[in-house]
C-alpha cells in the first residue's frame, strides 16, 4: 500500500543577491504591489547616516550638570556662547520613540574633525573649558582608536553637519515586542539638531520632506516593509542597517496627500493618539492601492 502525502505549499521567486524570505501568496501579492507603485529609498534623493561613535562616550558624553559645570568655567562670554555652541544635545538608540523620543539631558561635546573643504576642523585651544574636562580623560581618549586630527578631536564624520537638519531618527536594533516598551516599528523625527549615538541611524534629504517616509515607516505597512527586507537577527528582532532600509520601496503620494500626511505626522509628533495613526495608515494603503484583503492582512500583523 502506497501512502502520498502533500503539504501545503507556495511558490517563490528567488532572486540572486537578495535575502530569501518565505512569502504565502497574499504577502506575495503585497510585496508585488509596494514594488510596482513603490521607489526604493535608494533612489530617493535621501540620505541614511549611522550615528556618531566617540571611542571614550565617558568623556565625551555628559550630563546637565557637567554642561553646566563646564559652561560656568568658561572666562568670557565669547567662549561661553562658542562652548554652549559646540555641546550638543544627544538621542541613544533606546531614547527613540514612535514619533517621539526620551531625551535624557544627555549631551555631546561636538569637538568634530571637520569637513575637507567646506568645514575646519575644532580647534581645542578655542574652548578651554572644554579642554580642562578632557584632560581628565587624556589617558583614556590619547590612546582610543577612534580619533581625529587629534585625541580632542572626534573621528572623520563627513555628514556631521546633516545632524542639524530636520530629519527622521531610529533605533538600529528593533524587536516586533510591546514588552520592549515601544510600537513597532518605531521611527521618530528630528527638528531640534540632535545629535544621535552609533546605536540609531538618521534619514535627512535636500529635497524630500522625510515626514512623508516617517508616515509609511511608521504605518502598519511598514512592519511588513521590514520583514520583506531587513534580515532578522533573532525572533522578532530586526537590525536596521542602511543598506536594508534603502531597498524599502516608497510610494510618493500625489502634492495634496502628501500634505494631508505631513499634517497627520505633525499631529501625532503633537499628541501621539492611535485614531490619527489609523488615519496614516489607510492613507498609506491607499497611496499603495491594497486590497480589502490585502489591508486585512497587514493590519492583522499589528
């Protein structure tokens, strides 16, 4: 007696170069769809920038009362305002929130190795107050690898200045968990010229307002946007490099929608409320043109 057994089964198109990700056929047709109507980041005019890494964050991060203690040690008031200049306000990954972030009064002393001919270098002999402190250090930041032109000077970091743009900011590592404390997937936005650590990336453009990207990453789309093209490092937790998110394809709305998006992201930077990040979402889905069922089944995933 023969015995034939047949498993559900799926046919998939693997592409070489790319990641192999097992889709049922309505993710199939979803991931058709964002491809046909979508562009990928890559060929936005966007840029994706992995945050700043110090090599000592014990000297050169610090908190409001060590800004304050270094700013009162300053001699004049030229000095104090090119100090109070040069510290900057810094975002950890972990600070980053859906449409928000935790500022935690931490602080970067932007001593930056410049830009080859647009932006000199920083000069320590320029800020005194800020020398005396790191001298303190002078062991630990005369030795470190990442270093500048000198041990006072940060490492080469040609964006530097996109840190003061408006720009979209995340988390590198994201987990799929309510019990991590935050949405998912979890992408914020930037007006007030953070500066982010080497554990969260920025997204700043020329051209482009990045709260119309914000909008689909953050849309209930946008989880299903990362397990189609970010690899997965271990259950529900996705590390976000560039070279994923720049494959993300995004559909540019028509001039009216992507003002309604803008407005709606402005919202809920406002007053983070779930009816508006309804409201986001089946806007995204239209500009996609999903399917009754389509729709379902994303928002199913949430």
């Amino acid at each position: 007696m023969s015995l034939f057994v047949q498993q559900l089964g799926t046919d998939n198109n693997f592409k070489a170069g790319e990641a192999w990700v097992i889709l049922t056929p309505v993710e199939q047709s979803i991931k058709q769809k964002i491809e046909s109507v979508g562009t990928p980041l890559g060929d936005w005019d966007i840029q994706i920038y992995r945050g700043v890494l110090t090599g000592c964050n014990e000297a050169f991060i610090i908190d409001e009362a060590k800004h304050q203690e270094i700013l009162n040690n300053c001699s004049s008031e030229d000095e104090l305002k090119r100090t109070d200049e040069l510290i900057r306000p810094i975002l950890r990954g972990r600070d980053i929130k859906r449409y928000g972030y935790n500022w935690k009064h931490l602080y970067i002393i932007n001593t930056h190795n410049g830009v080859k001919g647009k932006l000199p270098r920083i000069h320590i002999e320029d800020y005194p107050a800020v020398k005396a402190h790191l001298d303190q250090y002078w062991d630990k930041i005369e030795r470190r690898a990442d270093q500048g032109d000198t041990p006072y000077n940060l490492r080469n970091c040609a964006y530097v200045e996109d840190f003061s743009k408006p720009k979209v900011i995340y988390m590198e590592i994201q987990t799929d968990n309510p019990q991590m404390g935050y949405p998912f997937p979890c992408f914020s936005y930037d007006n007030n010229k953070c500066v982010v650590l080497n554990t969260a990336y920025i997204m700043c453009s020329r051209t482009v307002d990045t709260r119309i990207i914000l909008a689909t990453l953050n849309s209930s789309l946008g989880k299903i946007l990362t397990k189609f093209y970010v690899t997965q490092l271990q259950q529900r937790q996705f590390r976000m490099l560039a070279q994923y998110v720049t494959n993300f394809p995004i559909a540019k709305p028509s001039e009216s929608q992507a003002k309604q998006l803008i407005d709606l992201v402005e919202k809920q930077l406002r007053n983070y409320s779930n009816s508006t990040d309804e409201e986001i979402n089946q806007m995204v889905f239209d500009i996609y043109g999903l399917t009754e069922e389509e729709r379902k089944y994303v928002s199913a995933l949430l």
